[in-house]
C-alpha cells in the first residue's frame, strides 16, 4: 500500500498513463479515495481500464477486475453475490465510462438494478468514445464535433440530443441516483458517501472532462465542468426512489457560449449562421433544465457558489483519518 | 439412489450435490427445465445459493464470471443462440482461467430458427478455451457435471458439460444419483488463487501488449494439452469413488478386429450401439468411438483406439459451412500427423434434431466399409428435392 499521504489511500495511485488534465483520472481518483481499499472494484472496458492497467502494470491498490466492455454491472452483480453468499459485506464498485453505461452496458446495469444488487456504479461521463478516438456515443450532447460526427457541409455535428440517462435510472425505482462533476468536490464527496450508506443498487453520473475529446486546454478541465453546471447544461441532482431529491441551486445561470467557446469540439457553431442556430438550440436546452430541476430557486443547503468557496478551504475534504489497515 | 428421473432433473441432482453458491442463468429452450428445477431448489431452501435470474445469456456468463472471481463456486447452463450471445464473455472467463462448469443443452443455432438438438452451438465455440464434454447418457451427464467441477477446478480452466437438446434434457431415464457425502469427499471445497480480496488486492483482467499477448496464450494452451491427463486421471477416480466411469476422453466399443470404425459424439452413441451389434452379429467387422472430450482435442486416444482401424467414418451433427465436418477435420490432421493414412470420411447427420435411428447409421456403416463414392463429408438421409433455391425463396 502507498503510504506517502497519510491523509489519503491512493486506491488509484499515481504513475498511470491518464492525458494531462483527464477528468476521468481526477473523478476517479477522488471517488475510490473516498471509498477506500477495503472495498472490490469492477471496471469497464474504456480509458480508465487501459490507463491503469497498461501492460501487466496496475496502478490500483485495491482488488480490481475487468472483463469486457458490456458487462461491468453483471460482473458486479456476481461479485456481489459470491460475497454475499460468502457472509461477506465488502461494498462492491463499478467503474464505466459514458459507452459502457449509456450504450453497451446499458443492458447490464438495468439488470443489476432490477435485481437490487448492494452495487455501486460509477459512470464517469466524457460524452463520447474517448480511448478509441472520439467518437460519438450516445450521451454526446446536441451539435458536437466527434470523429464520427464531423460537421461538414451538410452536417452541424451530432444529430441527436444526450440521452436522459439519470431518468432512464432514476426509473428504476431505485435508492439513490446522483449527478455530479468533478467540479465541486464537497458535492461529489457528500454524494460518494450518502451512497456509500444506502444499501441496494446506487448510480453515480460524474460529468469528467476530457481536454483531448472536448479540445480544450488540459489546464481547463475543472473550470470547463464548472461551466457545464453554471449554464444548467448539467444540472447536479439527486434521485431517490424516482423522485428528485436534491438539486445544487445555481448562484446565477451563465450563457452556454461561456461552455462553447472554451473548447474545439463546439468551435464549428461560431463559424456561421447554422451554428448560431445550433448554439441557441444548446441554450434552449440548457433553460429547459433549469425550469425542470427548478435551478435557479431551488431551496437548499450549497448553490455553485457556495460549494467553490467550499472547496478552496483547506483540502477540501480530503482529510479523513487514515484508516488501521491490518494488511 | 437409483431414482427414474428426467435428464434435466438429473443433472441438477448432480450441480446440488456440488454446492454451487452462485447460479446465474436466462432461459432458453432446452435448458429450460435444468434452471427451473434449481429455482425451485433454491426457493425450496434444498440448495442454499444466490440464484440470479440475468436479462441476457451475455449477462448470466458475466454474472457467473463475477462470482468466481468473488470466490463462489458457480453454475450457469444455456444453448444455442444464448451460448453464441455470451461467447465474448466465454472467451474472457477462459482467458482468466476461471474454473466454472457449465450445462450445454446443444441446441441447433438459427437461421432458421430451431429448437432441437444438434451440436453446432457447442462446436461453434470450441476456440473460446473451455474445455468440451460431450455425455452419452442422463447417468453420465450426472456424473460428468461432478467430474467436471473437479477438472475446472485442478486445471483453473472452465468445462462445458455438452447434453444433447431434448434427446437428453428431456428424457426419462433410471439414474443413480450419488450420496451427498461421497461426492464430498471426491469434490475438495471451493477455493479459487485469485480470488478478489482486500486484504490481498490483486488486478485481474489488465491489459497486455505484444511483448507479453502471446506467452499468455500459448500458456492457455498448453494448460488445456495437460487437461487431457487430468480429465482421463479424474474418470478414473470418479469409478473408484463411485463404480462408474466413461473411458476419460474417448471411449471405444467392439474395437476388437473392426475394419470400420465410426467416430461419434454425445447420444447418438446409443443408436450407433444398437447398428454395430446388428452389423457385428451379421459378421461385419465393425466398432464404434464416442468422442467424450472433444476440447483439449484428444489426438493420442483416438489414435490409440483407431490404431488397427482401415477406415473411419465420423458421424458429427455440426459442421463448418464451406468446409465440412468438424470432428472429421480434426481427426483427419491428428491422425496425418501420426503417419497413419487412414480414409476418414464424414457423414453430417441429426442436424436440427432430425433423427439418426440405428437403420441409418447401418447405411452409413455400409457406405464406408464398401469403400466407393468416397467423399470428405456429405450429408445423411438428405432429400436434395426438398433443398429451398433461392428462387422459391
């Protein structure tokens, strides 16, 4: 075990092959730290599995397995079972990005929902097939350029709207679904540990930048996720039994240029007229999330800019006690 | 006890006495009635296991995979399209060498669509790593599933136990169904190296480049080479602990002077029995292979059995289209390689659950002593004035 920071785990430990700026290896990182070792991690085929485990090199301090790209949740549900039935209540985690959970293994975790598996999957959202070079999945927003979307003359970029995916789970009838970025951390901690207290299948959608996908500079990440949520583009929610149970109210609502125009992949609609119409569709969607989720009056306990000021006290969280490990 | 029971009944007799803790499955028609009786085990408090009913064959070979390598002895049966639905996952649980039994109730795979029995589903995976039984009869089918724990578990390698569709799964048939104690002391307790544990992290499934890629292959293979010995070693043992066994690999019949050999697999033995006694008895020198392990290949047994042979016929109800029959293939390669030029030829037969009675299999025996019109592989009893042209269609 990597004892250099006492204050922290290191169940993902550094020296991992992440880009610079990877919102997936910062939302990771917090997540299983906030779990801890004593707990089985599942993962997904994706950049998360090929980053970490490069070559019979692994960068996890904790049990970890993968097996395909489709089939996390159902391997989940089997790990979880064997414990089970071994009189064992070792938390079991899955860990998937936005193609194995919106679209390949979709199947798979509304089966492990279904069935209550005491699971927690992770979905870690960078809106398209990063690891094999930025294609569109379906949880790529409205109007992106991906490798497979490419605007053209014909084309303003993806087609299709991002599925609704928390609703899509959140219809489950399920204990808990939650969203949230790597962004406002004291949001993401309380949300790991409220689903680390609830028994039963729990869903965790992290939006994590990726600077390479989005085309913006890696030094961007956090504020690029900041904004996702500032202009109600991805509003930070909760769900609990299929009702909303928590909404992170918006201090004030930005303008989605403020998004756009900080990354490449959105750089297309300022180009011409069609773009602007592309842009004021994105808007329009935005605005439809903050009168659904009631965003900009929702009464509760952090807005954005409280959570910020949250998190720049201090380590924001990280200072747990290390735990007596009896390895 | 010897107990009249139906063959899906039968070998989840057999899965019970081995103490799964884990059962995934989704159901398919033939296997249906193998996990309907192990739900109603489990409902009834006679097995204490999860069971896990799973929305996909792909998901129930996951879900099994997952338990494992979470240190639960697992059981998943299917067939046909649900075996070719989990393949990637078939693969995966090889490749990891998780020891894991399966139940294939073999089913012929569409198009078009049909639900009886013959072997292309099973033979369609036989790259996939698992190693292939294919049984006889309901009382091997028992006493294979306990067999099959004990190799998957010595080798760290997963078994497909193939019983055919129907003709098995949903037959009656007086079987012996071993006592709880005895198939405890033949069968060790669960224990998997590398199973997930805190306080043993380990990471299964990393990837791997082409520096390293090939050495894991190549130590699959040659794991499943030094299954062959195990699964002949573990036959053995299983007539001592319990007065039954099934010639490990291969089991021959009437070998003793027979000219002409044929070489099968699975139930259809049964009938081949009944054609050979007929032929012998009208003093045609004939015998009989079945094929029990199809998958480590078992080259020197059948060339063993085969050494005094002067032709071959391989009755198979599977095919590669474009090629020909599988097993035939197979044995033809294995048997160039020993410089024995034996003639084999091969008849496709039972395709679609259409029957192989023994008056058949007399024909082929027949065909292939007599020598003429030799050919690598044709079709038995096919009605070319039935085949559908693309016109009519």
């Amino acid at each position: 075990m990597d004892t250099r920071d006492t204050f922290r785990h290191n169940v993902l430990t550094s020296g991992h092959r992440a880009c610079s700026g990877c919102g997936e290896a910062m939302a990771a990182r917090m997540v299983v730290d906030l779990i801890g070792p004593d707990a089985i991690y599942v993962n997904a085929t994706g950049c998360l599995q090929v980053f970490t485990t490069h070559n019979q090199q692994s960068a996890w301090q904790a049990p970890w397995i993968h097996s395909v790209f489709a089939n996390a949740a159902a391997v989940a549900s089997g790990v979880e079972a064997a414990l089970r039935a071994r009189g064992k209540d070792t938390p079991v985690v899955v860990q998937a990005g936005d193609g194995g959970t919106f679209d390949i293994g979709l199947q798979c975790l509304s089966g492990m929902i279904e069935r209550g598996h005491d699971v927690l999957f992770v979905c870690y959202d960078n809106e398209a097939y990063m690891n094999t070079g930025v294609q569109r999945s379906s949880s790529t927003p409205h109007a992106v350029r991906t490798t497979t979307t490419p605007p053209g003359r014909l084309s303003e970029g993806k087609h299709h709207l991002k599925k609704d995916l928390i609703s899509i789970i959140a219809a489950h009838q399920m204990p808990y679904a939650a969203t949230a970025t790597v962004a406002y951390f004291p949001d993401l901690k309380a949300k790991v540990e409220k689903a680390m207290r609830i028994k039963g299948p729990r869903f965790l959608h992290v939006l994590s930048p990726c600077p390479l996908g989005w085309d913006h500079d890696a030094a961007l990440s956090v504020t690029v996720a900041r904004l996702a949520v500032e202009t109600g583009l991805f509003p930070l929610i909760e769900m609990e039994y299929g009702a909303v149970t928590g909404v992170m109210r918006l201090a004030r609502q930005r303008p989605v240029e403020e998004y756009l125009k900080l990354q490449g992949r959105f750089k297309h609609l300022f180009a011409d007229k069609e773009g602007a119409a592309e842009i004021r569709h994105l808007q329009a969607l935005a605005d439809a999330n903050i009168r659904r989720y009631g965003l900009l009056d929702a009464r509760t306990e952090w807005d954005t800019d409280r959570a910020v000021q949250a998190q720049r006290q201090g380590r924001g969280g990280y200072a747990v006690s290390p735990k007596e490990t009896s390895l | 006890m010897r107990q009249l029971l139906e063959g899906s009944r039968a070998v989840v007799e057999a899965v019970r006495l081995c103490r799964p803790q884990v059962i995934a499955a989704y159901p398919i028609t033939p296997q249906t009635h193998i996990i309907e009786h192990l739900a109603q085990f489990v409902a009834d408090g006679d097995l204490p296991a999860g069971f896990i009913n799973a929305e996909s064959e792909f998901g129930a070979a996951s879900v099994v995979l997952g338990a494992v390598a979470g240190g639960a002895r697992a059981f998943t049966a299917t067939a046909s399209q649900g075996l070719l639905l989990m393949t990637e996952v078939l693969y995966n649980i090889a490749g990891m060498r998780l020891p894991l039994v399966m139940v294939c109730a073999n089913r012929a795979v569409s198009a078009p669509i049909n639900i009886f029995s013959d072997h292309q589903d099973s033979m369609s995976v036989r790259d996939a790593g698992w190693v292939q039984l294919y049984v006889e009869s309901n009382q091997e089918a028992v006493d294979t599933v306990i067999q099959a724990y004990r190799i998957a578990e010595t080798c760290e390698l997963p078994v497909m136990v193939c019983m055919d569709g129907f003709f098995l799964t949903h037959t009656f048939e007086p079987v012996e169904i071993p006592e709880q104690a005895a198939v405890d002391e033949f069968l060790p307790p669960f224990h998997f190296a590398r199973t997930l544990n805190p306080a043993q992290p380990m990471t299964l499934g990393g990837g791997s480049e082409p520096d390293n890629y090939l050495e894991f292959r190549a130590a699959q293979h040659q794991a499943m080479e030094q299954a062959s010995e195990v699964i002949a070693a573990i036959d053995l043992d299983f007539g001592d602990h319990f007065g039954r066994s099934y010639g490990g690999l291969a089991e021959p019949y009437r070998l003793e002077g027979a000219d002409t050999v044929m070489v099968t697999l699975g139930s259809t033995m049964g009938a081949v029995r009944d054609a050979a006694d007929t032929l012998r008895g009208n003093g045609m020198p004939v015998g009989a292979v079945r094929l029990r392990c199809f998958r480590p290949f078992p080259a020197q047994a059948l060339i063993h059995c085969l050494a005094g042979a002067k032709r071959v016929v391989v009755l198979e109800k599977a095919f590669s289209a474009g090629m020909g029959g599988i097993v035939s293939t197979e044995l033809r390669a294995a048997l160039h390689q020993a410089g024995m030029p034996i003639p084999v030829e091969s008849f496709i037969g039972g395709l679609g659950g259409r029957d192989l009675t023994p008056a058949v299999i007399e024909e082929i025996f027949h065909l292939a002593a007599s020598g003429k019109d030799f050919a690598t592989s044709r079709f038995a009893g096919l009605d070319t004035g039935a085949m559908p042209s693309i016109e009519e269609t």
